[in-house]
C-alpha cells in the first residue's frame, strides 16, 4: 500500500522550468539519428508496390554492384538468422519478421534492406534491386475482410479473426428487455496515428570482443531490450539499448522492434555500425505506425429520465497486415469502458481483424480514444431521443463524487473523482449556447460540442491476460536509484527513454519533495539497460504515477538510511530525530548537517551503525498499486488511476466550403494533485491538438482498387498547423487519488482522450438543425458540404 | 563538388555530392546536429535555418544555392556555452516544447517574426509559426513564449 505525501508541498505543483527545454531550446538534444560512429553504414528499405503477392525471386545483382554497396538483405536470409517478433494475441500462425519473408502483405511493407557507405547510395541502389511478384487478391477493409471468402492476410491462421472476444458483465438482457427506450447506432473511426516529426532511427553497433550490441533508438517501448534479444538469439545481457537518446515525439508509437532487430543482424554480420533513419514516406507507409481503425455498433437502454441501465458495444478494428500488440488495444479500453457514468451493464464484443494495410501500432490512449468517442456519441443520442439537454443527461448519468471508490461492470475499481463538480466549473466560464446562438443569426452553422471522458492512468498489462489466457503476465513496474556521491551530490536514475515528457523533472521534483532539497541540486541521469533496473516504458499514462511513485519511494529509503545513521550517532532514538532540508536533528539541539552524513556514510565506517552498507545508495521497483491480480471471470482490474476531463467547445462552420472552426475551446481538467503545472498544461493541449487532427484532418487513406495508400506526405496527410488549434481555456480541478504518493494520475493522454468526440458533437449540433449527421471522423469539410446539399440550409 | 558556406559567421570549406540538400550539408557536412529532419519535402519546418536572416526550409534548398548567403542555425543564435538568447530563455520559461524536435526551426522562424516585428498581435504570431509543426504542444505555450519574447525584447537594451 502507497503511503500519500500530504499537501502542503515544497516543491510539487509550484511553477518550475523544466530542466529537460535548457538543452532542447538551444539545440543541444541528443537524437537517435544525431549520433555518428566510425564506419557507420547506412540503409534504405525496398519497399512491396502491391498490396499482397508472391515474392517470386530478388535480384540484388545489380545493386549489389554499385561501388559502395555494402549488403542488400532480404527477409529469406534474416527470418533463417532470426526469431520471430512477437505476438500480443495468440496467434502463433501469424508470422511476422522485420522483412516479408516469401509473401508481401501491404503496400509499403520492407521486402528487403540496401545497405550502403551513404544513405543516398542506399537509395540509389534500392532502384537497382529487382522483385518479381506474383500478385494475390487483397482486403483492405476490416468488415470485408470478415468475410467467408475473403482472401486470407496469413492462409496458416485460417481467418482474418485476430481476436474475438465477447463480454457479458452485468444483467445486459435484463436490463434491455425492462428499458422503456432503446437505441442503436454506428461510429467509424479512421486509421489516423501520432505522426512524431521525428521519424524512425536507430543505430546498432556489435562489440565482438565483449559480445555486446549496442543500440541508439528512438523508442518507447515496453521490453525493448528483450525483444531484440529474443529475436536476433543473443542472451538479454548481450544487448545494450542507450536510454540516454531524446526522442522526438512518439505518443504511443515509437515501438521499433522490427528496425532494431534489422540493424542489429546487419551490425552483427557486416562487423560495422549500421544506421536506419527513416525518410517520411518509409515511415508512413512501412513504419508500421498507423493507430486504431474501428467501426463501433453500439445499444443503448435507457429510461425517459436518460439515465443509461445498459449498453452493447461491438468494437471491429482494422489492424492491418501483422497482429504485434495492437489487438490489445480492444482491451485497455475496457478499463472505462462505461466512462464516467455509473451504466450497470455492457455487453462487449471486440474483434481485430487483419487486411492488406500497413500494421497497426499503439497511440495516445491505446484504443480509449475511439471508444470515448463512440460512448460520447451514444449520451448525445440519448439527448436528443428524449429531448433533454445533454449536459443534463451527462449530469444525471455521471458517478457522484459520493460513489468513490467505484466498481464498474468490467471490474475496474475507479479511484476518486467529482465530475458534476468540474462540469459545473466547466460550464460556468461562459455560455456557449447563446454565442452559438448569436453564430447562428449571423447565418453560420454553429454548434457546441460536450464531451466528459476518462484518462485512465497508472498503466499496467491487465489487458494481457485478459485477452490472452496463454498470457500470464500483470507485473507492470517502474523504478528509480538514487545515489549520493561522496562530496554530497545526488544523482536520481530512471530507466527508460524521455520523448518530451518531462521525466528529467519529474523525478528531479519527486526526490526534492522527500529531500526537502531542490530540485536543481539533482541530477537525473538514464543509464543504459544494462545498468538499469527494470522499466515499463512510459506507455498507459503512467509515468508520473509510477516513476514518481519510484523516485519517492527510493528517496525515502534514503532518508530513512540518513536518519538511520544520525540516530546511532548522536545515540537518540530514531522517532524523536527530526529531518529537515537534507540535515537531521535531535531534541536537544544538537544537530548533524548533510555533509557531515555523507561523511559518515562514505568515510567514517566507525560511525555507521553495525550491520549497514556504507555509501548512501537506494533503490525502489515499484509495482501498479493496485497490484497484479490476474483476471477472474472474464473480470479484471485495469488500470488504478482515472483522471477526467471535460471538454465543451464552440465551432462555426460557413455553409458553402463547411471548413469547421472552432470558436471557442474550454476544457475542465482533474488529473488529482499536479507536479509539474507547465508540463501538463502542455500535454493537455497537444492532446487536443492531436485530437483536432483525428477528428477533423488526418486520415492513411488508400485506395480500396488498387490498395495503394493515398496519403503517404504531408501533402495529403494534414496534421493541424497553429491555424487550427484554437486558444484553449483550462479550468482546473483536484481530486487527489488515493492510492498514489502525491494524489496525483495521469495526464499523458489528456485532451486527445476527448476532443475528437467534442468537436464531432459540436459538428453535428451544428448540422441538427438541417436534420443531418455524420458519424465518422475525419469530418472533412467535403463530407459536410455534400450532406448539407439539398438540405434547407 | 567543393564549396565554401558561411554558417554562424564562419567560412566553412566543405566538399559534397552535387545533389547534397543544405539540410544535410549542415548535419552531415558541418556536423551541427541542432537542425533536424522532419518531412523533407518541405511542409513541416523542423530544418529551418535563416538564410541571410529569412526563415527557409533547409530541405528544399541545395547546399550549393546557400554559397554566397549567411546561414544561422540554432547553433548561432545561442550566445554561448550554457547561455540562451532572450527567445531561447521566453521558450524556457514558457515551456514552448515538449519532445524538443521542432524547437530549433520555431525559436529561428520566432526570431526571424520578431525582427521584423517586434509587437506582433497573436494573431500575427500564430501566422508566423503556421508553417512549422509541432506535434507536441498544441502550439499554445509557444505563442505564449513569442508573446513573452518581444515583450522581453522591447524592454531590454540588446537586439
């Protein structure tokens, strides 16, 4: 159990700059592909033209010819010197190497690797390697996929079924045979994903004298060195993953195991350093990085006071070519799958099917996104069924502030929460119905757009075995060492990768609070795996939850050791010690300050007490807190912490071009006791930015002829510029979480966990009084103004 | 093909495939790491550099067409070790980034706006920056570190 900190505090939540922009802001970060080692070679990926065929035969002969040319590797020779990647599902049918091996599955998938003096040699030599392909029939769409006759991604599996998982929690039946009111309806939700600017790089260099591959990646990802391990057949202590690389951007996706594992073969057998920094177009396309792609159908049951009693939801997602995690992210939703209101019973059914489409990877939220958004969609429906007003049926739907801990259907206990409480605050800042109104005279289309959404936050694998019974696995950790040197300085180490979270500060800050030493004084360092302890990654929201549960958890170690110490030597009974600000008192005044500590501890073994190690030294690997139970009756707890937000937007739209714009944007935010306030404001609105972008721009479309993808570029896939990110209005509240060490949650996911939602119910109050709606994302200004043709307006 | 390119105030000789962008020349050539890839085809603004103390896409541009032309990184606005310029420390204190990717293209196309501009309106900045991504911040705390930035600018004595 989580002992809590208590407010007040000295240094979490005030305003502090964030030590990581220092070097950020003068172009001092140290990127994957910033690093140069002697002898580096560089690659460039042949990519598949059809959407799936038979790789007949490769002729490098050519490529192979050109001065400078190194290797030209393809998926035949890897897959014979390698393991397969790894599956989340149970799936062992469906293979997957980091090159096709035999067939082509997607348009853009690597069929084989050029491996050159120079990238543009690579390149060069790429146009020389000649693939002969027989092509097959290809389903790019989920539904059809589904069908009897569809051709097969993987013929071994038998079907396109990746998963197929049904769940009946609660008296769904009943409840929908007694509902005076019942509705159904269906949401789409388009393959979009995080798009970092930076794409794709990692280096790999073999040691042969120690036998030992180093690797520079731009990752976030769970197990990384493991998974590279596994797949090239090295021991986990032959691999050495640097920690210590920014990454630029990854929200869910960086994941790069089949790129690490590629140049880490070629390293090994070329005895050189190998570098893959992907171009934009690879990395759209062949990356494997594009997000969820779902079409929901959902039921409701609700009564004539909108109270919702039950829902059905079937969730089909398109994960494209390969399994990998992503059928996982049918199941991390299941956490919230009620969101913040108190429905007594669902019915789920979630199915991941494969197609002829670039892989799936983890975004932002892990399938939460889409989910809250076809929730959302429903209690708007219910709204308008009844003709209530739907921040009303929100408020009558909510969980009361009352009701916590709260356990929904799923077996999810929700920690703590006040959502009538920020709805309220949320909607008192302005009357968005009577400036959509006055919008309206002036002959726009205009709406508002409500939506109250959970984060949850703390991340752990529950949705592992719950989806996976062959998978046992709910130890989901975080650590942290604190080390202090023997002149006095503190170093704190994290274990993981940083890609623009602020974890430098975070731990800076977390250690401080217990210290009662500032945050400046501490140096925060990310050691290589090698010398770390063991680390989740930051994935699930839960960086600040458990790396912050970590780094205070060791700090106290440490100030126990340091009191530990004063005791024996002032010869005073622990408890009547008094710490303050790195130095420890006893009654009688007498005092010993933190140098003379550390002395003790480093240099006057006659001083410490018998029995303790000297040096000053603490480690802490600190588990979820809500444990790792596995899953009982198709029931589990996901992740601890819920944070909420509540997002209620204006937009306008002209009648002709329909280009939506969103007039005004509040958003109410409780993510329970903040540490860094400017890193989550940040996350907050990159959140919504990166949901103006699903909900409104951003789409891999591809053409279902010729399954080909139409949006590879920047040109065609449209992330929002400042031009359409309005000005956002944060209204903060705290509910401290029980179960953490400060109170706090999650933020990670905040803003995207809702705005998608938001903005398409604003679209479609718009589009009411015209009596049509749309529901699917993107809503591009084309689908508009074709379904307002021949309407009245 | 050899050439000489004045980068940050200096002469630099370097000699280069014909076909060499000046985004690489600079990353590859006179090994400054600050200016970063992001699209390279021009959309997204990661590789600004000032060119004779315009913004411009390094990307598009061939090293050889910047001979004859200063070009400023972010390397050369920094005014020294562990210093920062008055843009640099407004993005600081603002915390206009997150992953830091970006960050190098906006402070210079920041630079260049307020040289031009010193009051700009946010509307102005939003302008200014709408042709550099950031996929991080949601743009809000960098209009807030430009708004900061020529406030701090007006009142100091220094360009």
């Amino acid at each position: 159990m989580t002992v809590q900190l208590q407010p007040p505090f000295r240094y979490v939540g005030h305003k502090r700059r964030v030590r990581e922009d220092r070097r950020f802001v003068a172009g001092g970060g140290h990127f994957a592909a910033d690093l140069v080692l002697a002898g580096m070679l560089h690659c460039a990926p042949v990519q598949s033209e059809h959407p799936a065929a038979i790789i007949v035969s490769i002729d490098a002969s050519a490529a192979l010819a050109l001065p400078g040319v190194r290797a030209v590797l393809t998926g035949a020779q890897l897959a014979a010197a390698s393991e397969p990647l790894m599956n989340g599902a149970h799936t062992p049918l469906v293979v997957r190497y980091p090159l096709a091996v035999g067939q082509v599955r997607y348009a853009g998938e690597w069929v084989a690797m050029v491996v050159a003096e120079s990238r543009a040699l690579a390149e060069d030599a790429r146009e020389l390697v000649r693939v002969e392909y027989e092509q097959l029939p290809f389903v790019t769409d989920g539904e059809a996929a589904m069908a009897e006759d569809a051709p097969l991604v993987h013929p071994p599996h038998g079907s396109n079924v990746l998963l197929d998982r049904h769940f009946v929690w609660g008296p769904v039946a009943e409840r929908f045979a007694a509902a005076p009111h019942k509705l159904a309806y269906r949401v789409r939700w388009a393959r979009s994903s995080t798009v970092p600017l930076e794409t794709f790089a990692v280096t790999a260099q073999w040691d042969a004298s120690q036998d030992v591959l180093d690797v520079w990646a731009s990752i976030q990802m769970p197990k990384f060195p493991d998974q590279i391990a596994r797949s090239l057949r090295l021991p986990g202590n032959a691999v050495r993953v640097h920690y210590d690389v920014d990454v630029g951007g990854s929200y869910g996706v960086k994941r790069g195991i089949k790129h690490a594992v590629l140049v880490g073969h070629l390293a090994r057998v070329l005895g050189r350093p190998v570098r893959l920094v992907e171009d934009r177009l690879e990395n759209m396309t062949g990356g494997d990085m594009q997000g969820p792609e779902r079409v929901f159908d959902v039921e409701l049951a609700f009564g004539g006071d909108g109270r919702v009693h039950a829902m059905k939801m079937r969730a089909l997602d398109n994960v494209g070519a390969y399994a990998g995690r992503s059928p996982f992210q049918l199941g991390k939703p299941i956490g919230a799958i009620v969101g913040p209101y108190a429905i007594e019973a669902v019915e789920y059914h979630a199915l991941a099917v494969a197609s002829n489409k670039t892989p799936q990877e983890a975004v932002r939220g892990f399938g939460q996104a889409p989910t809250n958004y076809a929730l959302e969609t429903g209690i708007d429906k219910v709204a308008a069924a009844l003709g209530l007003d739907r921040l009303e049926v929100r408020q009558r739907n909510f969980i009361r502030a009352d009701q916590f801990p709260y356990l929904i259907p799923s077996g999810t206990t929700y920690d703590s929460g006040n959502y009538v409480g920020l709805l309220e605050k949320t909607v008192a800042v302005a009357d968005l119905f009577a400036e959509r109104d006055a919008l309206r005279a002036q002959g726009l289309l205009a709406g508002v757009g409500i939506a109250s959404c959970l984060e949850p936050s703390g991340g752990n694998s529950s949705f592992e075995p719950l989806l996976n019974p062959a998978n046992r696995t709910t130890t989901w950790m975080e650590s942290c060492r604190i080390h202090v040197d023997a002149l006095g300085g503190i170093t704190a180490a994290m274990h993981t990768t940083t890609s623009g979270q602020a974890h430098e500060t975070l731990v800076s800050v977390a250690v401080a609070e217990v210290l009662e030493i500032p945050p400046e004084r501490i140096r925060v360092i990310r050691p290589d795996s090698l010398a770390s302890l063991p680390s989740n990654s930051p994935v699930g929201s839960r960086m600040a939850i458990m790396l912050g549960g970590a780094a205070v958890r060791a700090a106290q170690k440490l100030r126990a050791q340091l009191l530990a110490i004063a005791a024996h030597d002032m010869d005073v009974p622990q408890h009547l010690l008094r710490y303050s600000e790195g130095d420890v008192q006893a009654p009688d005044g007498r005092k010993l300050a933190w140098q003379e500590l550390v002395v003790i501890a480093h240099r006057e073994y006659f001083r410490l007490p018998p029995g303790m190690e000297p040096g000053l030294s603490a480690s802490s690997i600190y588990m979820v807190p809500t444990g790792g139970a596995l899953p009982k009756d198709d029931k589990v707890q996901m992740y601890p912490c819920h944070s909420f937000e509540f997002h209620y937007i204006l937009v306008a739209m002209d009648k002709v071009l329909c280009r939506p714009q969103i007039r005004r944007y509040i958003i109410g935010h409780d993510c329970g006791q903040v540490i860094s306030p400017d890193v989550v404001k940040g996350m907050t609105l990159g959140g919504i930015a990166h949901g103006i972008g699903a909900a409104l721009l951003e789409e891999f479309s591809i053409d279902a002829q010729t399954g080909q993808p139409t949006a590879a570029s920047f040109m065609d896939y449209l992330l929002p510029s400042s031009h359409e990110v309005p000005l956002v209005e944060i209204v903060h509240q705290v509910t401290p979480s029980p179960l953490t060490v400060f109170g706090q949650k999650g933020s990670g996911e905040s803003g995207y966990l809702g705005s998608p939602a938001a903005i398409a119910g604003a679209i479609n109050d718009a589009l009411a009084p015209h009596g049509v709606r749309v529901d699917q994302l993107p809503m591009r200004p084309a689908l508009l103004s074709d379904l307002l043709e021949g309407t009245n307006a | 093909m050899k050439l000489v390119l004045n980068v940050n105030g200096a002469a630099r000789a370097l000699e280069l495939e014909d076909r060499t962008s000046l985004l690489d020349a600079l990353r590859d050539g006179v090994g400054l790491k600050g200016t970063h890839a992001g699209c390279e085809h021009g959309v997204c603004g990661t590789c600004t550099v000032l060119l004779d103390g315009d913004a411009v896409r390094s990307c598009l541009l061939l090293a050889a067409q910047a001979e004859g032309h200063a070009v400023t990184t972010i390397e050369g606005v920094t005014p020294g070790p562990g210093e920062l310029s008055i843009v640099q420390d407004s993005f600081v204190e603002t915390h206009g980034m997150q992953c830091g990717y970006c960050t190098p293209g906006m402070v210079l196309t920041a630079g260049a706006l307020l040289r031009d501009n010193p009051k700009p309106t946010r509307d102005e900045i939003v302008e200014a920056i709408s042709g550099n991504l950031c996929r991080c911040t949601g743009y809000g705390q960098i209009v807030e570190a430009i708004a900061l930035a020529a406030e701090r600018l007006q009142r100091s004595n220094t360009p």
